[in-house]
C-alpha cells in the first residue's frame, strides 16, 4: 500500500499531497462532493482541515478517502523516485 505522508490544502476543492513512494501532486476531492457525507467539504474553513487519516487523508468529522484512491487519482506533478 501507498501511503499518504503529506496533506496540504489547496484552493478549489484540491489537496497536494506527497505519498511514500515519492509521487507529489495535487488529488481534486471535488468529485466526492456531490454526496452528502462529504459535502461539509464544500466549506473552505472545514476543507482547510484536512490531516493525514491513517494512510490516506480525512476531515475532522469522518470524512476519508483512502490512500489507494488518492494514489490512483493523483495529478502528479513530480516525483522524488529516479
């Protein structure tokens, strides 16, 4: 499994991330939004909570996307691994 190592909130509903294997990018959560579970994430304030969840990333009210949905869907933006 890929972990999630780094979460940092970005504008627009994105978050960058760094996973274990050296991939850095940015993963639109905007897609997940449409349900009602994870509509709080609509609130910019409540997005800015994003933290490491166990492997991948959550919000304080259980909100979570797992690290193998994180790394599949990752806009990757450079790689640390040569």
């Amino acid at each position: 499994m890929n972990k999630v190592i780094k979460a940092t909130p970005l504008p627009g509903g994105y978050v960058q991330v760094e996973l274990q294997d050296g991939r850095c990018g940015e993963f639109d959560v905007n897609p997940y939004m449409t349900s009602d579970f994870f509509l709080p994430l609509k609130n910019e304030a409540y997005f800015q909570k994003v933290a490491l969840f166990f492997s991948g990333i959550g919000w304080p009210d259980g909100q979570d996307l797992g690290p193998d949905t994180v790394a599949a869907h990752l806009r990757v933006s450079q790689s640390l691994v040569h």
